[in-house]
C-alpha cells in the first residue's frame, strides 16, 4: 500500500487567489480587445455603448476579485459568497455578451 503525501491546507488559498488573478488578466485582455475593435472598427453609437459596458464590467470583475484575494490573505479565509461568484460570472456573461456586439 503507498502511502500519499498529506494535502497542503495553506496552498489552497494561493491558488484561488491565482486563479482570480488569472480571470482578472483574461478579463482586462477582453477589455482593450474591445476598445482596440471600438476603435479601428466602425464606431457607432452599438460600439460605443458595448465598450462603455465592457469597461463597467472589467471593473466590477476587478473590484470582486480583489475583495476575495484580499480576504483569502487572511490567516483563515471564509467560503467564497455566492453573491461574488455570480457577480463575476455576470461579468463575463456581459463581456462576451458585450463583444459579441462589437463584432457584429
């Protein structure tokens, strides 16, 4: 019988934490992906709006995810609200949702 190492309990919250770092970089590369097609594409009042949306949903995404490394930093992080995960997966619903006009 083999014996397996015991889990790291204090590596949990490092990864979470990379993980929303992570979803916070993918979500500002969407954002100036949005404004860089806004602004080479043709702008209109759509394009205008999407990438107004796009930008108030990074910053809800980014506001969320800092609140949550910040809270997994403390030496026992509680669970991870449901109102703060499906604030961030509205956040990237309304980016997609957000490109997929500008693309259009």
């Amino acid at each position: 019988m083999t014996e397996t190492a015991p889990r790291d309990p204090a590596a949990q919250p490092e990864r979470t934490g990379f993980a929303w770092r992570r979803s916070t970089l993918a979500g500002t590369v969407a954002a100036i992906l949005a404004v860089r097609l806004a602004l080479h594409g043709d702008t209109g009042a759509v394009a205008a709006v999407a990438v107004a949306l796009t930008a108030a949903a990074w910053l809800v995404l980014l506001t969320a995810a800092h609140r949550r490394i910040r809270a997994l930093d403390r030496a026992r992080p509680g669970a991870v609200s449901v109102g703060s995960v499906t604030l961030a997966a509205g956040c990237v619903v309304a980016m997609a949702a957000c490109g997929t006009l500008l693309v259009l």
